[in-house]
C-alpha cells in the first residue's frame, strides 16, 4: 500500500517529514517534490533499497544522484574539486545537479560502478529536510518510470507508482516544472551532461566556458537556420509561417524556450562567441556562410 501525506511546501509538518524520513532510512521508496521535479527516494547507502528502485522504475543500472542536506554532507560522501567548490558556493541549494568523485561509502550501484556521484542541495524545504531527518544521502533520480517525461504533479505519479513505492509526498506541483541542469566537474572543461532549470550562462560565469555533452537533445521541432553571412531579414524572408529571427543569445536554452511555437528560428550568428554558434550549428538545418 501506498501512503499518500498531504505536505505545504512552504511549512511542511515536521512530524510528516521525520516519518518519511525514517521510512528513507529503513529502505523505503518515497516520491518526493523538489523545486524542479519530484524525485524518487531511498537510502542510498542500502544496496538492497537501490536494487529495488531501479526495478519499480523499470530502468537500467545507470548512476543515480543523490539529495544531501548541506555542504558538510557533501564531505562525508564526495571529494568535490575546486571547480565543484566555486558552483556549490554560488548555487547551492539551487537547481543543479554536481558530477564529483564519490567517497567509498556510496555504494557502486548508486554510480553504475564509475568513482563519480551526483549531488543536489535542492531549493526546496522537504528534500532537504528528508536527507537532514533521515542522516543518509537520498536518492534523487526522478518518479517516473523509465522512458516517461519526469513527473511535475503527484498525480503524475500516482498512475505510475500507486501500490508499488512506499509513500508520496503531495506538495501540489513544482515550481519551476523542468530538471536540474547537470555538469560533470571532474573533466576539463566541466561537460553538461543536461541542460535544466539553471541556465548554462550563469555556469559559464563562474567556471568558464563548458563542454555541452550534446545539444542535439535539445533541439526544437522549428527549423533552424544559422546566418554566418548575408542579410539576416532577408535570409528570414524566404522561410514561410512564424519566423523568429535571434541576433543576440545569452542563452541558448532560454531562447529555444521563448521560441517553442515558432515554425523557424533564424540566428544572426556574425557576432556571437565561437562557443555560442558552435551550439547553433549542432543543431542547426540550414546553415548560410
């Protein structure tokens, strides 16, 4: 059976909280909101606890992150470098998730045998206090099974999980409704493996530029069109439907967002850095130079 706790997340019942908690501890499976997308939850110390995740998931042993409830948490199961250091001092709790190299208290199921783990300090009281409660790290993958969009509203999880997890913890829905954007510290350059909730500027003006694993993923279904020469009007002009021409990019993500109804998205490519156009042109259609 299922439980289902009615949670406020801007003053969740501690006594609530404490209960799930334990059930964390014990090996339980909980779904949990976060500020992004609600999570799915155990000790991820319990190799059992995992085992049995990635079966009610239905998903392959890959790496799971794990939720901790502040920095000093962070030490006692990774070993983040300097890099890890400046994004947790400038983001954490925030919408990201920091690949680093994992202590050998975690488990090797939780990191599909690799020496890295991903951490979240979420923006969001309930996680945050299940890891403190519970004094494990607890996982983070998403609840939902695998292959479906990630979860926003309890209800999504409901149709999934209802009579094969523990506990839901019922917040209402998230509220920036999209996935923690994910970077892997332990490579030069640090490497997006996702790109989410926090923008891939805001990164890049802490640590630099980074290495996007793929943008392929994120390409719309408009077309996109690169404009290294020529007149970017004019070039616009020949594509029929909604046009959006770009002549200034801070972030990709957040442009290809604004511009998710439009049938064609042209980018006036001259002026931008070599990383931003390198961007476009992985997933570009049309390219004019």
């Amino acid at each position: 059976m299922t439980k289902i706790y009615k949670v406020d997340p801007r003053n969740p019942d501690e006594s609530v909280l404490r209960e799930v908690a334990h059930m964390i501890k014990e090996g339980k499976l909980v779904a949990y909101p976060t500020e992004t997308v609600y999570g799915l939850g155990t000790n991820a110390l319990d190799e059992n606890a995992v085992k049995r995740l990635f079966e009610v998931k239905g998903r392959p042993k890959k790496p799971v992150s794990v939720v901790v409830s502040d920095l000093d948490h962070v030490e006692r199961i990774a070993e983040p470098n300097e890099t890890a250091l400046k994004l947790m001092e400038k983001f954490f709790p925030g919408p990201i998730t920091i690949i680093v190299k994992k202590k050998k208290v975690i488990p090797p199921i939780v990191t599909a045998g690799t020496d890295k783990i991903g951490i979240r300090l979420p923006d969001y009281k309930i996680p945050l206090k299940l890891a403190e409660f519970s004094g494990v790290p607890v996982t983070s993958t998403s609840a939902n099974v695998s292959g479906k969009p990630s979860p926003t509203k309890p209800e999504h999880i409901m149709v999934d999980f209802m009579g094969k997890i523990d506990a839901i913890l019922d917040a209402g829905e998230t509220p920036l409704k999209i996935e923690s954007t994910v970077i892997d510290t332990t490579t030069e350059p640090p490497r997006v493996l996702r790109v989410g909730a926090l923008p891939l500027n805001e990164i890049e003006k802490v640590v630099g530029e980074v290495e996007v694993l793929d943008y392929r993923a994120y390409k719309p279904k408009a077309k996109v069109v690169a404009v290294f020469k020529g007149d970017v009007e004019e070039v616009a002009s020949r594509f029929e439907g909604r046009v959006c021409i770009i002549k200034e990019v801070k972030d990709l993500m957040d442009v290809l967002r604004r511009c998710k109804d439009c049938d064609v998205i042209v980018f006036e490519c001259i002026d931008l850095s070599e990383a931003v156009r390198a961007r476009i042109m992985s997933i570009a259609d049309v390219i004019y130079d």
